[in-house]
C-alpha cells in the first residue's frame, strides 16, 4: 500500500497476479514508500523478466510447482500404468562391418545435420570453477572440448561433401548466465576455431525461481531480501529456446534434415555418433539416442519402451535407474533391475547424445513451444514430507522430449558395445572418482576423460590398420585407476570418421612401441609412453615406427607420407602431480603433468607434396645410423 505510485502498470499488474497466486510475502516486509524504492524495483523488473521466460509466466510455474510437489508428496509414479519392455534398436561392435555401413551412411546424413550442444550446466561437482568446454580433453594437444567438437563438426562438414556444396554444418550452444560470457569470449579469443561468423550460435538458458514449501512460495535470496532466489531449470530448455531462436525452422528451411544433441565433456561422442546417424537414417527415426550397455542397477538411466495396457498411450523414453527398479518389480519381473543371460541389463543406457529428425522435431516444437515435461525433486527434513531441507525448483531433462510425442512416432537407440568408443565424460572431482573406483564403478574424471581419448585412437589404428601399439599397462593418477596406452591423438580433420583411419593407415604400418619404464636421476618418472599426434587432413601413414613422441602438423593441402620413418626420442612423461611444482587446476583434476623431454615436431605449412624421410635422405641415415630421426627438408 502507498508503493502503487512508483511503479509502472506492468510492475504492478505483476505484483497484483503475485498476490493472487499466494505470493504476498515477497512483499511483506517491504518498508513505506521513500525507503528501499530502488531496490523494491530491482525485485520488480527481476519479477517479470522471471514471468517472460517461463512458458505461461510465473502463474503456471506456480500451479504446475504445486501439482508435482503435491505428487512428490505423495509418491506418485509418473510412470504408473505402463508397462516396460526394451525398446527398437540395434547393438554395434565399434569397428564392425555394419558399423562402418552405418558409419558411411551417417557420414552421408551428416552433410546435412546441424549440432547442438548443451553447456548451461557449470564443473561444480567435477570441483572446476571454469567452463568445462574450456577444459583441455586431452594434454598432448591440450585441444580443449569446444575446440575438438568445432574441429569435429569442420571435419563432417569437409568429409561430406557438404563444403564442396556450399553448405556449413551449424552448431548452436546452449549456455546459461553462469557459462555464456566465458563461452563467448573463448569463441572470440580462438576466432570460432575456424567456424565462419554466424555458423555457430549461442542460445541462452534463464534460470527459474526456487521454492520454499509445498504450496509453492517462491525464495527469496538469503542474502537479498529484493531478488528472488533462482537455480537451473535443467539441460530440457534446449527445445523450447531452439524453437523461439527460430533455428529449427531456419535449418529445415536450408535443407538440413538431422539435429544432432551432445553434452559438454564427452571427447568420444563423434566417434560413434555418425553410426546412430546412419541408422536414424536407415529406420527412418524420429528420434535416436546413442546410448551404452548398461549393467543392472547402474546408476544411469534405461532407455526404455513403455506401453499402456489399454492402448491409450506409449513411449520410448529414458527411465531414471531408481524409478526403474520399482517399475520393473511391479509389472514384468519381481526381481527388478537385473542382468539377462547376456550379463547385461537389456535396457541401454542413456548418454543424452540424441539425435532428431527435422522433419517431425519442427512441428512437434510448433505444437509444444518445445515445453519439456518437469519434475522437482525436494530433499524433504523428514518422512512427514512437509517441509523442505534447502529450497527446490522445477527441472526438466533433454531426453525427455518423447513423452510429448504422437504414439506412432519412430524413436530407437543405438547401443555401440563398446563403452570406451563411446562415453567417458568428465563429470566428477577426484574424490568423487576415487570412491567411484573403489565401488568398481567409472570414475568419469578428467583423468579417465584423457586417457580413454588414447585408448579409443589406439583401438582405432589396431582395429583398422593393424597397427602395433603394444599392450596396455595399469597406472594410477591421484588413486584413479587407468588403462595406459600409447598417448595417440588423431585430429578430428585426420580422422573424421572410423573408416578414414582405415584409408590413411596401410595395413600393418605403424608400430608404437611403448618405452619401457625407467626412472631418470632426478625424481621423475620418465616416459613410459610413446606419443603420436597426426594434426592434418592429408597425411598419410606407410611405414611408421616411433619409440618416443612424433608430432606431424600439415595444413590442408599438405600431402604427407609418413614411409619408413623411425622415430626414438625421450619421448613425453605424465609425471604424476605429486612430483611436480604448483600444478595448474587443469593438472590438478587429472592427476598429471606432461612433460615434454624430447620430441620429433614436423611442420608442413605449405601445400605441397611430402615424403618422410625423404627417400635419399633415408638411405643415407639408414648407412650411418639405423634409428635416425629423418624428416623431409620442407618439414
Ligand atoms: N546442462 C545445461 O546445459 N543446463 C542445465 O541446466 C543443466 C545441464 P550434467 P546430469 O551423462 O551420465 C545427464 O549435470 O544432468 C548441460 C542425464 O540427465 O553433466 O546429471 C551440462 O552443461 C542423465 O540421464 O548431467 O545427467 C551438460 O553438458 C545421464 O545421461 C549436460 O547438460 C547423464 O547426463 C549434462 O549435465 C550422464
């Protein structure tokens, strides 16, 4: 009362629907009029920029607030009536023949594909203060996650003949207040890692109101008593913020027929992801999500089909691990969540790297506003389930988008056996991972991120070159168990896809020998590994051996032939941190830091054709010393 001069009509349209909806504390304790005004319309204007980017404004958020906490309360199962069964899709080997069909057909559908990443979400439980997308995926190269998926994206965009058409593969970003300045500016700083101006798009997540109780107050801020308290509405918004961007449209309208989702930390994602693009293509799937074998009980969702008895209603759909369970026990199997014969769950297990056909994801967006069914998850003080610990919002999830889907619609999964070609984010602290190891589980850590990237291009160059990388060895980084291969990085431009390994790799060609271990004076531990970085579109292996570090750089248009090159050098140590001085950060989550003893580093910044050593060059080094380190003159 006495306030109503200071403040515009639509400031005070939106305190009058506030009280209405049960609201009136926000504004209870707000002194007369001539104290506070400024900052009575600070928590005005946050007010309805809160009530513009919710779907239906602040008073749906409030009704639809008070129905889930009023079934959380009762432990109402979204999920009752159904009855689940495993899903349509299909289980690949990495590598396989069919995989490499699927793989050729995606490349193909690739061409025509837009990306969107979802990175809103802040390291806070991997204990990183950063980006995440700015986290180095790997040391060797130390190419961070936005460089290597724009890398990726480029290196689609080449191979698929989309570029010799005109055509730029589109990324959009999803980031939230937390992640879009230092998105931006690391874009800025790296000119878009080659990505043309406009190519790649931000699009930005606004937070939600928090809740106090079960009749859905909304928070204020502990610390402010003129803002309301906000947090996350979770990685669903990326729907309805491509629908109101306009990029959805704008993308069918340029002919592109795919969108393909991933999520900030999973270096792996587009090695595998071009098979369950093949096979979007190949079924026809509306919806296809790149999922992993999942074991029973996995604290990871089920990618799961479920089907109302009388027919009113069906869906394919990831069901959260612990709604699993209690769904499987009271429909098809008293024993829940367990193995089948093959040892494994038979639900895949969801990754969140979707991929959606234009076509139908256009309308459903048109018809939806892209509105992603929420759910909230209180943590309540006790079994009364009346009052809150710490305040709650709603949520909602990408892969949730099927539950608004026509009972008719395609949607599958793609299973790649294989976990390590697939999925080894960066999720968790090391202490997190260390107790994730010690309950024989992945640790998702930077470390594991680091070296599965080494693994996986070791098993491609074996699976499809024959290549010798010798045998893995077990390490431990900071009480984090690894499997420790040849430290290989093959560039997204050398190995777009699988089968590109296979044409640039001759069979049998290449031998990694791994360093046998050795102990230097000092008090470090020297190179156990060999190291191979191929960064360039046009380069070639015939006859490679190296006992040490080789990095081969060649621009586009420079044709490098690596035959009969060996390499022997001191090669690169990951020193562990403990026996080095003021780690970085970056160091300190994974465990290690590189360093560089000794390295062949051949350079071809010129197009042209190369060949390495040079064959007179060769035999004059093979008279003198038979293990001599013999690049070409141009390198
Ligand atoms: N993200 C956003 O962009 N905005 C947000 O508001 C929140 C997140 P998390 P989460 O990989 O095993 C998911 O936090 O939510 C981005 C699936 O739901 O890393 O715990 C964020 O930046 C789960 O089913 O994961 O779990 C990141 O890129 C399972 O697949 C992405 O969303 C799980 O991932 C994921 O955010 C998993």
């Amino acid at each position: 009362k006495g306030n109503e001069k200071l403040f515009s009509e639509q400031e005070l349209a939106i305190i009058r629907m506030l009280v209405e909806e049960g609201q009136a504390h926000l504004f209870a304790a707000w002194p007369a009029p001539g104290e506070a005004d400024a900052d009575k319309r600070r928590l005005l204007q946050q007010l309805v920029l809160l009530d513009a980017n919710y779907h239906g404004g602040l008073a749906a958020y409030i009704h639809n607030a008070k129905q889930l906490l009023a079934d959380s309360k009762e432990g109402r199962n979204a999920f009752d009536g159904y009855t689940p069964s495993v899903p349509e899709g299909e289980r690949l080997d990495f590598g396989s023949g069919r995989f490499l069909q699927l793989e050729g057909q995606g490349l193909e559908a690739a061409g025509k594909a837009a990306f969107v990443l979802v990175a809103g979400g802040l390291g806070e439980r991997l204990g990183y203060q950063g980006i995440k997308v700015a986290l180095p995926c790997e040391s060797a190269s130390g190419r961070c996650f936005l460089q290597l998926y724009i890398e990726s994206i480029l290196a689609l965009q080449d191979a698929s003949g989309a570029a010799a058409e005109g055509r730029r593969l589109p990324l959009a970003i999803m980031t939230s207040d937390d992640t879009h300045g230092r998105t931006e500016a690391l874009l800025k700083k790296h000119s878009n890692f080659g990505m043309e101006e406009g190519q790649v798009v931000l699009i930005k997540q606004e937070k939600v109101p928090c809740l106090i109780d079960n009749d859905a107050h909304l928070a204020l801020d502990p610390s402010d008593a003129y803002a309301v308290q906000t947090k996350p509405h979770g990685h669903g918004d990326v729907h309805g913020l491509l629908h109101r961007s306009g990029l959805t449209q704008q993308w069918q309208q340029q002919g592109l027929q795919w969108v393909c989702f991933f999520q900030d930390t999973n270096a792996l994602v587009f090695r595998a992801l071009l098979a369950a693009l093949g096979l979007s293509a190949a079924n026809d799937y509306d919806m296809n999500s790149l999922a992993v074998p999942r074991k029973a009980k996995e604290a990871i969702g089920a990618i799961t089909r479920l089907t109302k008895a009388d027919g009113s209603g069906a869906m394919t759909v990831n069901v959260e691990y612990n709604q699993l369970d209690p769904l499987l026990r009271s429909t098809i199997n008293k024993d829940g969540d367990v193995n089948d014969e093959s040892g494994w769950s038979p639900f895949p297990g969801n990754i969140n790297q979707l991929v959606l056909k234009l076509s139908s994801y256009v309308p459903q967006l048109a018809a939806t506003g892209g509105n992603i069914s929420e759910f909230v998850n209180p943590k309540y003080k006790d079994a009364t389930k009346t009052a809150f610990k710490s305040s709650t919002r709603l949520e909602c999830m990408m892969q949730d988008y099927p539950k608004a889907l026509p009972v008719d619609t395609k949607v599958g999964f793609t299973v790649v056996n294989q976990v390590w070609a697939t999925y080894s984010p960066v999720k968790n602290s090391p202490a997190d991972a260390r107790a994730k190891a010690a309950e024989g589980n992945p640790t998702h850590s930077a470390t594991t991120g680091e070296m599965d990237i080494y693994k996986a291009n070791c098993e491609a160059l074996m699976l499809m070159a024959g290549a010798d990388v010798g045998s893995p060895q077990e390490g431990m980084y900071i009480g984090i168990p690894v499997e420790e291969w040849p430290r290989v990085v093959l560039s997204p431009s050398f190995a777009p896809c699988l089968a590109a390994v296979k044409d640039k790799v001759a069979q049998g060609s290449l031998l990694l020998a791994p360093r046998q271990d050795k102990v230097a004076q000092g008090s470090l531990l020297l190179a156990p590994k060999s190291v191979l970085l191929l960064e360039g579109r046009d380069i070639s292996v015939k006859n490679l051996r190296v006992d040490g570090a080789l990095v081969v750089r060649a621009v586009p248009g420079a044709k490098v032939v690596l035959d009969g090159l060996t390499v022997s050098n001191q090669g690169w140590s990951w020193t562990p941190i403990e026996k080095v001085d003021s780690p970085t950060l970056e160091e300190a989550i994974r465990g290690f830091r590189v360093i560089r003893n000794e390295t062949l580093e051949l350079v071809f910044d010129q197009p042209g054709d190369y060949i390495v050593p040079q064959p007179a060059a060769a035999a004059a080094a093979a008279d003198e010393a038979p293990a001599a380190e013999v690049p070409g003159d141009e390198a």
